[in-house]
C-alpha cells in the first residue's frame, strides 16, 4: 500500500526470494517514488525523490547604459522561461551577474524540456524578450545571443552600438 512512482514511471515491483535477494530500478521519470520492502523488513518503506538535470543556458547580453564600446561594467541580469503560447506564463526563472563581456552561465532547475521564450529583466533597461521560442533539453546548455543581430529580440527590440545589438536602456 506504500508503494508508488510519478505517473509515466516504469513499473517497479518485483518477486525478491532467498534466490533472488536484490532489486535494480533505474529512475528515468521525475517525482516521487515510496517504496516498502515486505522480503527484508516487513517495515522497511522510504521515498525516493528525483528531479530532472537542470537546463542551462548561456546567454550573452549586453546592456545599452553600461556598455562603453569595449567592456560592459557587469551587473546582474533576472532571466525568465516563459511558456511559447498565451497567456506566457512564466516557468523558471535564473540571476545571473553578466561579465564585462556580457556573458552569464544560468541553470533553470524546475522548467522542463521544451521550448520557451527567453526574457530579460534588468533594474535599469527595458524588459526584452527572444524573438521566438528557443527549444531546450534537460541536462543540456542551449547558447543564445542577443549581442549579434536585432532580430535576436522579438520586435527586433535591440540597438546597435559600437558594433553591438544591446539592450535598451531607460531611466
């Protein structure tokens, strides 16, 4: 009666006896699993949680204000997954400190494979959104960057200085 696995999971159960003393699952589905074992203890139960690999992105982006031509001064960025059809609602969410080059390593830890619009929030330029869903994979790092064409951005929402599509900044 303890025992159960997320919906999706394989099927878990097995006949151990003194022949066969030892049980092997491999976990492929996210979630909880309990589990009671009647052959060794009959009170022997204990749950199991396992999560997805995280997505991981690498983003480059450079802010409008800060950005002299050569180096960014860095600051920290907020960066949403927001779901690719209305309402857009949104999935994880990451901070990252861009580097002087305008580049940051994020990990997204509760969004799943898919794939979602990438938007960037920062206290002093506007919020700006990738110009389509980008597809990602659980365990994977997914490149993209804003700094290389307008059309990065939806609504080609960037502009060029000093060689370089940057985020708007306001005040």
């Amino acid at each position: 009666s303890f025992t159960s696995r997320p919906s999706g999971a394989a099927s878990w159960n097995s006949n151990l006896n003194s022949g066969i003393p030892s049980f092997k699952y491999v976990i492929t589905t996210a979630g909880t699993y309990n589990y009671k074992c009647t052959f060794h203890a009959p009170g022997m139960v204990g749950i199991i949680t396992a999560t997805s690999p995280p997505i991981n992105l690498n983003l480059n982006s450079i802010i409008e204000g800060f950005w002299n031509g050569s180096v960014m001064v860095s600051d920290t960025v907020k960066v949403y997954f927001r779901n690719s059809t209305t309402p857009f609602a949104k999935i994880d969410s990451a901070s990252v400190k861009l580097n002087s080059s305008g580049n940051g390593l994020l990990s997204f830890t509760h969004a799943s494979s898919g794939s979602y619009y990438i938007v960037i929030t920062h206290r002093n330029a506007l919020e700006t959104w990738s110009k389509v869903p980008v597809a990602f994979t659980s365990g994977a790092t997914v490149n993209y960057d804003f700094t290389n064409a307008a059309n990065k951005a939806y609504g080609d929402n960037l502009i060029l200085k000093s060689g370089k599509f940057t985020v708007y900044s306001g005040d």
